[in-house]
C-alpha cells in the first residue's frame, strides 16, 4: 500500500487504506461447520484426501495457519497428485512466511491441475507479497482469466502492484473496472482515493472515501480513509471525528491510534496524542514508528528523559530507523551533546539510502555541530 506523509513532526506515515492483500476469510461459522464435517469424514475414512485438503482451507480461513499446514500436508502424503491440496499448503506456508515454499507450492499445483483457478491468485498474491511486482501484474493478468470467481480481487490486487511501481494511471484504470465489476464494494474507492491524494487532488480523494463509507458505513475503512484525508486538508476535528468512529468499529487498528495522535498535535493538544501512543504501543509494542512519535510529543512537552527513552527503544527495535536516529540526534543537539548527535548523524547517513527527510536533516545537523 501506498502511504502519502502527513507531517514530519512525528515521522509518520499513513495509509489511506487498510485493504489486506490476503483472500477475503469466510464467517467463522462456516468454517467450524465445514472443520466439525470433515472431522467426522476422517475419523470414518483416514484417507480421504479430500476431507483433509478442505479441513485445512477452513482451517486457513480462520487464520490458524499450523492446523491447516497439517491437514494439507497429510492430503498431499495422502494423494501426492492432488493439485488443490499444494494450493493449500501453499498458503499456510504463505501465512508462515515461507515464501519460496510457497510460491513452489503453487506451482506444482498448477502444474498438476492447470483447470484449478484459485492457484493462479494465489500464486499472483505470493509475487506481489514478495514485493516481484512485474511478475504479480502479469500473474494477477492471468488469474482474471483462469479464475473468473476471483476476478474482482485479482483486479484490484493487480491495480495495487501497479500502485506500488508507481504507475497511477493504470493502478486507477484497474481500480475503475473493479468498481464496474463489484459496484456496492467500497476498497476500489479506498484504493482509488489513495492515488488521488498521492497527486494531490484532496477533494477526488475525499470524494472517493465519502464514496467508501456510503457503501460500507460500519467499515473502519472508509472511515479511516476519509480521517487521513480530512487531516491532510487541516480539518483536525472532523478527522478525529472520524478516528474515533474508526476505533469503535476496529479498536485494536493502530495505525488509526498513530494517526489520530498527530491530529491531537495539530490541536496542541499533546496529552491526548500522548494517550493515543499509548495505546498504540499496548496493542503493538514492537512498533518501532510508535515510539518514535510519541517521543517527539515528549520532546515536544520538555520532557527531554522521556523522549530520550522512547527513541533508544524505537531504535532497539528497528536500528535501521533513520526517522528515529535522526530525531535523537536532533534531541542530542538540544541537549547540547554533539557527540552522541554526531554518531546518530553519521549512523543515518551510513545506512543504505531510505528516508530522504532523515538523510538532508542529518547532513543538516553535521552541519552545525562543532
């Protein structure tokens, strides 16, 4: 996905999408019935290959990713030549993070069942994560003509990889036949407004998340969509307005916390960018950017120790954090401690090009150190 900068006071980043590039998950009631059906098959038949391989995409589909690994596995020793069940195990290595697994999963169960269309989106799905976007747009071109059930999703997956290698004409163009295709879904408008707002064009992008919410009201999307954009626009009201309605609706998405902090700031309001960073890192507390911001509020408040902390922690996290680095060899500064802000100053220029914000500040800092 990509993120557009809302300001540089915390370094943050925001989506103005929260689509997933997995597989939309079947209702849990669903797959308990499809997981208890199967379990009676295997417990009459314990090689029934069949019974296994659709065992374990319920067990995918509730995100237990080991108990479907299992069950595609045993398909697989069950029936070696069984295509479907390598499209299974290929996700659950897929959600495991074993990638080249993965991908060669799917490939073999293309091979064994070229008719099998959900293997050619899963294996499109496993380029794209795999950030080999070339690859995911001609894969994901495919998967619309051999899996036309999934045509919508592999269309805008597809606009997504054309998104990512920054061809925004042709990521709308797939956005704009999604919504032909599906017109009450409301992540082609989320998506849509995303490259609007990358372009500049604030009010399309608004448009296009008002668009959003009327389709899907009780999704936390179209919601946090339209907040990031009514931030952008200096509304810090209305926005948190709208990350509020997005915390009631997803509390545990932290990035709505992250963002909703920054709109507190604008107001100067720093307490409550405080708590929303607490909260942030509560229910993520490997998150680097997290720290990172809430100590630029510290920093913000004069509470030099505090700040001091939360930066050392963001760069446990994440040694490679040039917005964090940067921002402690800012606070150094202040504290008139050029040495430590020297190290952070060449530690971000001596990591492999990434932030340019973080890479002409710290130039800048050396600059004025003696």
């Amino acid at each position: 996905m990509n993120c557009a900068s809302i300001g540089r006071i915390f370094g943050l980043l925001c989506s103005v999408t929260i689509a997933e590039t997995v597989a939309v998950h079947a209702d849990d009631t669903s797959n308990d019935r499809v997981i208890s059906e199967k379990t009676e098959i295997i417990a009459a038949d314990p090689a029934n290959a069949v019974a296994y391989e659709l065992r374990g995409e319920a067990w995918y589909l509730k995100r237990d990713k080991d108990r479907a690994f299992e069950d595609c596995s045993a398909a697989i020793r069950i029936d070696p030549n069984f295509g479907r069940a390598y499209n299974c195990r290929g996700r659950a290595y897929s959600a495991k993070g074993e990638r080249d697994r993965a991908l060669a999963d799917y490939n073999e169960a293309i091979r064994l069942d070229p008719g099998y269309g959900p293997s050619y989106t899963s294996r499109a799905l496993e380029y794209f994560n795999r950030r080999d976007f070339d690859l995911a747009i001609t894969a994901f071109t495919e998967a619309v003509e051999r899996n036309p059930k999934q045509a919508y999703f592999a269309i805008v997956m597809r606009g997504e990889a054309y998104a990512a290698k920054g061809d925004t004409d042709r990521a709308v163009a797939d956005y704009d036949e999604a919504m032909r295709r599906n017109p009450s879904a409301a992540w082609p408008y989320e998506l849509r407004s995303t490259a609007h707002f990358e372009k500049g064009e604030f009010d399309a992008a608004l448009d296009d998340c008002n668009s959003a919410v009327r389709l899907e009201p009780k999704s936390a999307g179209g919601h946090y969509c339209r907040a990031v954009v009514l931030l952008k626009k200096d509304d810090a009201d209305g926005a948190i307005r709208e990350f509020d309605e997005v915390t009631r609706i997803a509390p545990a998405f932290v990035k709505a916390y992250l963002a909703r902090a920054v709109a507190w700031h604008k107001k100067g309001d720093d307490k409550h960018a405080i708590a929303d960073f607490d909260e942030a890192i509560r229910l993520q507390p490997g998150n680097s950017t997290a720290y990172n911001n809430r100590a630029a509020a510290f920093r913000d408040m004069g509470e030099h120790d505090r700040a001091l902390a939360d930066y050392n922690e963001a760069i446990r996290l994440d040694p490679n954090n040039q917005v964090a680095l940067v921002n402690r060899g800012l606070l150094y500064m202040k504290l008139s401690d050029a040495k430590h802000a020297r190290a952070d100053f060449n530690s971000v220029l001596a990591l492999p090009p990434g932030d340019q914000w973080a890479v002409d500040t710290a130039r800048e800092g050396l600059g004025f150190l003696k």
